[in-house]
C-alpha cells in the first residue's frame, strides 16, 4: 500500500483520533501495539467510544478480574450485538449480495434485511424464544441464515449452525448439548453441480432433540416447495409462512456484555465437540476491531469469505454488516463449474475484500491459472485474505504475479475459540513472503519456550498472556470451568496455549508452523507439519498430503509421509527420490521421512482440517472409535487405509 494510500486508513484515523481525545501520539504500528498489550482496558475503553458502542446501561468497570479464564469485561453494560449491526446502515449499497450454483446473484437492501428480520423475531417471540433460549440452525450458507441469526439475537436468545454438509450423529452430538428449543434447517443444498436432498436427515435431526418444539424449513432445493410432508408430531412450518408474521419495528433486547450471543463447536476429532460460549460484547467489539484496522473495511465495501455456516468465519463475516460494509454470500463450490469461477465473481460483484483458505490459493498456483491469460479485471479488488493453513512462501510470489501485482495479501490466523484472528494482516505494514504481518491490537502474544520464556526468532508454542474480551465467556455447562482450564490453561496456568508452533521474528512479523499437537520429534528437534507441507505444496505431482512421527517402542521413532498423487501419476522411486531432496535442501534431513505411501485420500474434518492427531492415535493401536469422532469427519473412509496401515504396528 502507498504512503499515501495509507494516510487513508481506518488504522491511521484512529490513531489521530487517540491523539485529540487521549493525548497519546504513536509514531508507528509496534508503538501503538505494545500500548495496546500493556494497558489493556484502557485500549478497549478507547475502542467503546471510537465504535460508538450503544449501551442501555452503563458499565462499571472496564476490566475486572484480569487473570485468565476469570476476566470480565464492562461488567454493568447491557447491549446487544444486532442493535449496532442496523446501526451501521448505509443507503447507497445494500446489506447482502448472495449466489449460489443454481442462484444467479442478487442483492438485499438494509431496508429488506431489517424487514425480514423483524418479521423472523416476531415469529419466534410468537412461538415462545426468549432471552437465553437456543436456536439453532442446519442451512446453507445463505441470507436466510443471516435472517435467522440476527432475529435470534435480537431477542437476546443464543444461536448455533451447522452446514448441511455435516452427517446426521455430528449435527446431534453438537446440538443435544446444548437443548435448543427451533431449528431451522434445508430441504437440501447444491455443492459441485449435484444436489443433496436432507429432508430425511433433519427429521432424524429433530426427533433426537427432545426439547426443540419448532422447526423452519427453508425451501432451497425446491424453491417452489408449498406443502411439508414430515413423518414427527413436530410443528414444522416453510421459511415463507414464518416471514409472513406480522411485525412493527424490530425491537432490540437489552442483554449483559458478556451473555452468551452464539455457541461454536470445537472440530470434534477425538470425541463429543466442546461447545463454545461467545459474547455479545466481545465479539461486538473485537470484529470492529479487526475488520476496521487490520482489514481496512470502509462502508459501502464489499466483504467476501469463503465459508459455510459451520466454520466461524461465517459468523466473524455476518460482522460485516456493523462497519457498512456488503456481506457477499456465496453457497457452492469455489471450484464449479471452473478454478477461475471465484475470481470472475471478485471482478464482476465486484469484490473488494476476498477471503479464501491457503489451500485454494495453492491448487491455483498448482494450476498455472493466471488472471491475465483469463482476462479477468480485478480492479475493485484491494486484499486477498488466506487463512485454515499456513501459506507457503511460493504461494506470496504466485498471488502477486499471477493474480493481481497491487493487492494487499493478508495471512491471517485465529479459530473458533476466539471467533476473530490473532495476527493478521495490517495495511501500514510490508508483506513478505511466507509471514503474517503482525499481532493485532490488544492480543498479547508470544512465543515461549519449555521454561515458559518468550523467545524470538525461534519456534515455539504460541502463548496469550492477558486477556481479550472475545475469548469464549465459558463453555456450556462447564460450570466449574474445569473443561475450559484443561483446554488452554494445563501447561502454563493463567496463560493462554493456543496450540500452535510459533515464530515471532525481529521485525516482529509471525510464521505459524502448525499444531504443537502434531508436532514431528525428531531426534530431540521439533518440526512443525506445515514445514513439510510448504515444501510439498511446490511438487505438481502431489495433490495432498499428511504427515505424522510414531514414538515406537524401545525410544524408536518411525515418520511415514502419505501422499495422493495428481491424477495420472504413479508414486515410484523418482518421485520418492524428488520429494526427499526438495525436503532435505529446503531444510533437513531431519524433514525426510522415513517412508513415503501413496493413499486414496487424507482425511479432512468437515471445517478443512487434516486429521493428524487421529492418524497418530490409530497408526498407534487407538481403535478407531476412540481416534476420531466419525460425524466430524468430512470424509471418513479415508480413514480405511490406516486402520489397515496401523496393524503392522500392532504387539
């Protein structure tokens, strides 16, 4: 970004805003951001006023209780998250702009948006949602859920989704948890050019949810559905009789700043998902944050990120909508008909913030696609957003020569637990190749030792030592907060462990080298996956793969690498020889695995994440029962092969 294009952002102008209401002048991002690390609830008291934050009563006290998990934050407040979503209104774009594979592109003003939503919160209030009940929801991601979130909320009442994608034992495991009272769900969704009728499913969906009393079918599949045919003595009703409800003005509940706005469910790899507890207040004022400073977003701007509404980023874009900005809603494939399908929808909606995963951006690169061999424009195009994996360092040149040479690529980092990202991208600073920017405002983050010290320039695991108001209020019915310590506070405590292998360099720019759960130990040397993944992503003739380090018996260690060849090419002794070399030069021969296997497929949870701690525990002797929660796996006769694989390890 230009000097001069910088002068323009929403980070600059808040920093001249803290200088004429705070007298704090900073001369540059680190200042501003030790500031904002070093006196936390004065940063998040400045970030109330500067976002206009609306409360019906007013707080006490900033921050109370400082220590982790037990922090509160604007204790006496009372909001609520959808009043400032119409807040942030514009007349000169609309709210939603929506496609899918069978939906040509159409658009939803402010004005239809807060009509329907005000009809949707008539009719649950008419069948009994208050304040604290759940709704929950198994849809595309499409306006409809938009609608149904937001009239949700604004009764002070808790959402959850889940997409349609996800089969029938992993939508109950997530949703029995936590009692909801409506669901709303599809008759089916489209994905790839073929349908998938789910009616039967979402009747065995309800029928195993003893409390829910309603449910709302929304017509996808069959747009000209009528009339329901269901075999339960539920009170199923069609999306269009529920929107017909009379309304008058949409009225918004007052709720605590920390009551509870939706539950996210953890991946569920290894048994029953966690079921996390976000707050109106923190993810108000966190998604401000990151999408004014760290995305630029300005009002009238076109948002976009490839999601389904089982994945958080499907909640972190709804907040679009608070800055003025245009929610772009796609449901389908990013690949139908063609790789080149995502980029002529950035240049004909047009997009001016594309979110996408590293995984695209590399099947792309692998693809030679190329925008100006497409005669694709992307003029309106202003950042490219990657997150769900590291991104290979080939990847930063490929995006830059290839798809357009001005963007701004941002590689962001965050998950579920917080809702949001924890570093990410930052417009006043370089972007270098195979880094992420920095740490965002208000997360203290470092990277520690075994001993518990901060370390830079080397690989460690990534720590948050104060707290932020949009990490989880609590995890349900995790009263004593025993499930929420063991989750994030067992190695250091009073400490947040994300989990992550983490290098914070001199320039205090980040690379993120994957789980530390999945770490591979050789010879007393961590390497993080995504290492090795990096390397593997540049060799065409590799479609996938996944790698993990066995600790056998007798202080033995075995490291296979299972790949999936690109279609028509044979894993054989020169592909073997080539992936060992381009491991060893890029790092060491430590990276080498120790044998390389061609399989059918790795296996995926249904939000993109490679099983690799399942994969371990079953190469180990873990029944398979016990690895890994099928319901979460996104295809799971992948899993075949190393049961299978795992017997030659047997005792």
């Amino acid at each position: 970004m230009s000097p001069a294009a910088q002068q323009q952002t929403r980070l600059i102008r808040y920093m001249r805003w803290l200088k004429r209401h705070y007298k704090l002048d900073f001369a540059d991002y680190d200042s501003l951001y030790q500031w904002s690390v070093e006196n936390p609830a004065e940063f998040w008291q400045t970030l109330w006023q500067y976002f206009n934050i609306k409360s019906f009563s007013p707080y006490k006290k900033v921050l109370s209780d400082g220590e982790m998990p037990y922090a509160r934050w604007f204790e006496g407040a009372t909001l609520n998250y959808v009043e400032h979503i119409f807040q942030g209104k514009t007349d000169f774009s609309p709210a939603i702009k929506f496609l899918s594979e069978n939906t040509p592109l159409s658009t939803i003003s402010w004005e239809q948006l807060e009509s329907q939503v005000a009809s949707m919160s008539a009719f649950l209030k008419q069948k009994g949602v208050s304040k604290g009940d759940r709704v929950v929801a198994y849809l595309p991601n499409i306006p409809e859920a938009v609608v149904a979130f937001l009239a949700t909320a604004s009764l002070g009442a808790i959402w959850s989704s889940a997409s349609p994608d996800f089969g029938t034992a992993s939508v109950i495991d997530r949703f029995a948890q936590i009692e909801p009272k409506v669901l709303f769900a599809t008759d089916g969704y489209t994905y790839g050019g073929k349908s998938f009728n789910r009616m039967t499913i979402v009747e065995e969906i309800a029928q195993q949810l003893p409390t829910l009393e309603n449910v709302v079918i929304v017509p996808f599949l069959d747009k000209k559905l009528e009339k329901l045919s269901v075999n339960t003595i539920l009170s199923f009703v069609l999306w269009q009789n529920a929107l017909a409800t009379e309304s008058e003005q949409l009225v918004f509940e007052p709720v605590e700043f920390a009551h509870p706005l939706y539950i996210l469910f953890s991946s569920g790899t290894t048994g029953i998902p966690k079921a996390i507890v976000h707050g109106h207040g923190g993810v108000l004022l966190e998604h401000q944050k990151y999408l004014a400073f760290h995305n630029d977003l300005n009002a009238g701007e076109t948002f976009f990120w490839y999601s389904t509404t089982g994945w958080m980023m499907w909640n972190f874009s709804v907040s679009t909508l608070l800055l003025g900005g245009t929610m772009l809603i796609y449901d389908g494939s990013p690949a139908y008909p063609s790789l080149d399908f995502m980029w002529r929808l950035a240049s004909e909606a047009p997009i001016h913030h594309f979110g996408t995963s590293a995984p695209f951006l590399v099947s792309c690169m692998k693809a030679g696609f190329d925008t100006k061999n497409e005669n694709i424009k992307l003029n309106q195009l202003r950042s490219i957003g990657s997150t769900g994996s590291p991104l290979p360092d080939e990847a930063f040149s490929y995006v830059y020569d290839h798809i357009k040479k001005d963007v701004w690529l941002a590689s962001i980092s965050g998950g579920t637990d917080i809702c949001t990202a924890w570093v990410g991208g930052n417009p006043l600073l370089p972007v270098c190749e195979g880094e992420i920017q920095c740490r965002c405002l208000g997360c203290a983050m470092e990277s520690w030792d075994e001993l518990g010290n901060p370390i830079l320039n080397e690989v460690g695991e990534m720590v948050v030592t104060k707290p932020m108001p949009s990490m989880p209020v609590f995890f349900w019915k995790d009263t004593d907060f025993e499930k929420y310590k063991s989750s994030y506070f067992e190695m250091y405590p009073s400490v947040w462990r994300h989990g992550d292998w983490l290098k914070v360099t001199d320039r205090q720019s980040l690379i993120i080298y994957g789980r530390s759960d999945a770490t591979l130990n050789r010879q007393g040397v961590r390497i993080g996956t995504a290492e090795i993944y990096r390397v593997l992503d540049a060799i065409k003739e590799l479609r996938d793969a996944l790698i993990v380090n066995l600790e056998l018996s007798g202080g033995e260690h075995f490291m296979p690498l299972f790949v999936v060849c690109t279609e028509g090419v044979i894993l054989d002794d020169i592909l073997k020889s080539k992936i060992k070399k381009s491991l060893r030069e890029a790092y060491s021969p430590r990276h080498v695995p120790d044998d390389i296997i061609a399989v059918p497929g790795i296996p995926y949870t249904i939000s993109g994440k490679k099983l690799e701690a399942p994969v371990k525990k079953i190469l180990m002797g873990v029944p398979l029962s016990k690895a890994a929660n099928l319901g979460s796996v996104r295809n799971p006769s992948a899993l075949d092969f190393f049961v299978e694989f795992g017997k030659r390890f047997a005792k």
